[in-house]
C-alpha cells in the first residue's frame, strides 16, 4: 500500500480542517492507542481521544489564519511485513487576512501498524527544526541557545557589576578591587585622581544630558591618553581616577598630566566651553593600600583646585 499518499492526504486534512468534524476520516486511520509527541512541552498523547481534543482546541485557535503547503516530501520504508515506516517534511506559509506572517518548517515520522486488511498510524513524532541549527549540532539547538544565554547573562551581570553605566569605565568598587591585585604584581605605580571644574555649571546651564555627554567624551579621552594596562575608573559624579604603571620619576608622570590636560582641552565640540581638570598625583608605594594612596592624589587635587584649576600637582614628599 502507498501509505506516503495516505500521510499526504492524513497532512492536507489536518492543515486545511477548519472543523474537527473534518478531521474524521483521517483519524480512523490512526489507532486508538496511538502516541503522538510534538514540538511543544505538552504535545504528548498517549491515545488518539486525546489527539482529538487537543485538535480542537487547536483549529479553535486558527481561526484567523490559514495555511499553506509550500513544500513537501514523504519516504516510505518497510520494517517488516506488517510495520511501516513513512517519513517527510513539510514547509508550511501561515496567512493571515491575506498577508504571510511566518514560515515553518516541520519534519515527522508516522510509524503504520498491519490490523487484519488495514494499516493505521501507531506512532506519530512530528518536530519543528531550529533554523539556526548548525552543521554537525546533533543536540536541539534550544539546549546550546540556553546555554550561551545563561553565559551571556552572567557576562552581562559580571559587566554591570564592574562598570560604570555612564562611561563604560570601572567603577569605584572594580578600580580599587582590581587596583589592589595589580600593585600586588609589583613595580611602578602612580594614582591620578582628576576632577572637572565647575562641573555643576555644565548641568545647571546646559542640561544633565550635556553634562553626561561631556563625561562620556571626559572619559573616552583619560582611557586613550594612558596604556592598555592601566586602570581607568570613573569613581563619583564628575571624579576618575587612574592606576598609571611605568613611569619612574615625576618628569614621566608629568608629561602623562600634560598630555591628559591638553586632550581634554581639545574638546570643543559640545556647543560650549569644555570645563577645565583638575589633576592630583602620588606615587604608590611598595605594600601600601591603594586607597591610602588615593587620597594623598586627592590632597594634591585640592591644591590645584584652591590655585588656578585646569592643572596638576604631585605629591611631595619630604
């Protein structure tokens, strides 16, 4: 018996039914004790009343759509004198009010059983492939999807947890959490602690969306005008801070404070006058706690604050 035609036929009735009534020749062909497993998590029947049920409910449901058969294809294979296998897939276009919402791809497996002169489905797998699904990916793509998503999220946590939201730099627990592993490393290391000028004029004349604006390309400058390595943090409202390794003197570390203050005088681009930086600078000291040196830089910040603003000061030390 052509039993790819009966499945054909057993497709169309099932798609093309808008009653359940219409469905009742088809489903003679399937046996009461029939298992049928789905896609979806509740898709698993153990007899053909249930597949009955859930059917109307079903065509219920898709009453406001239609669908149509794209493609199709079946294959026929006998696993002995009485059992068939019949297999395919089907492309199916979901209409509604004449305009196509989706398209699906199915693919089954209908086992046939021999009961005296005729043959009735047993066994019904039907799927829907991920069409993301990669070559050589044997498991549901979902599975892998689940994965990379619970990754991807406690990436996204771990990111918040350390980043400022504003400016992308670390904030103030991750500068000095990372800080403090860094000097532990060993070697050279200066602690910057820089602070706009007038920063409130900014949002009171312009605006907090201009004042974020300017705090944003304040912090895309300190992250280009120091290495790779170093620490860039943004640790209060208008307040950075900087773990600079490498240079040896006061000279070195000078010419890195002129080259900071000279980018940011550079940007001009906001409509109004950037405000000026005020830079303190201490050197770290072997096994010192990175906030002790902090705030001897933010000492020498205020002395260049209580001065002439938009400038620099190190720490002296007797």
């Amino acid at each position: 018996m052509d039993l790819c035609k009966r499945t054909q036929q057993l497709w169309r009735a099932y798609l093309i039914a808008e009653e359940t009534e219409a469905l009742s020749q088809v489903l003679e062909w399937i046996d009461p004790d029939c298992v049928v497993i789905g896609t979806g998590r509740h898709e698993y029947y153990t007899t053909r009343q249930q597949l009955i049920e859930a059917l109307g409910k079903e065509i219920m449901e898709r009453k406001v759509v239609h669908l149509e058969i794209v493609d199709e294809w079946y294959a026929q294979r006998e696993l002995g004198p009485e059992v068939c296998l019949v297999y395919g897939g089907l492309h199916l276009r979901v209409v509604q009010t004449g305009e196509t919402c989706a398209d699906m791809d199915t693919r089954f497996s209908m086992v046939y059983q021999k009961f005296g002169e005729d043959w009735r489905v047993v066994h019904l797998h039907q799927s829907m492939p991920d069409l993301e699904q990669q070559d050589g990916e044997y498991y549901p793509k979902t599975l892998t999807k689940q994965v990379r998503e619970a990754q991807n999220l406690a990436e996204h946590m771990r990111r918040l947890a350390r980043e400022d939201s504003l400016t992308g730099l670390l904030n103030h627990r991750a500068f000095f959490e990372e800080g403090a592993r860094y000097v532990k490393q060993g070697g050279t290391f200066w602690c910057f602690v820089l602070d706009l000028d007038d920063f409130k004029q900014v949002n009171d004349n312009h605006g907090h969306l201009a004042g974020d604006e300017v705090l944003r390309r304040v912090a895309t400058v300190l992250r280009s005008s120091v290495r790779g390595q170093d620490l860039v943090g943004r640790v209060g409202g208008d307040e950075f801070a900087i773990l600079c390794s490498g240079p040896k003197g006061e000279d070195e570390i000078a010419a890195v404070a002129r080259r900071i203050l000279t980018m940011v005088a550079k940007e001009t681009n906001f409509g109004f006058i950037c405000p000026g930086l005020s830079i303190g600078i201490a050197r770290v000291y072997d096994a010192e706690d990175l906030r002790d040196a902090f705030h001897r830089a933010d000492k020498a910040l205020y002395q260049v604050k209580e001065n002439d603003k938009n400038g620099f000061s190190i720490e002296r030390v007797d």
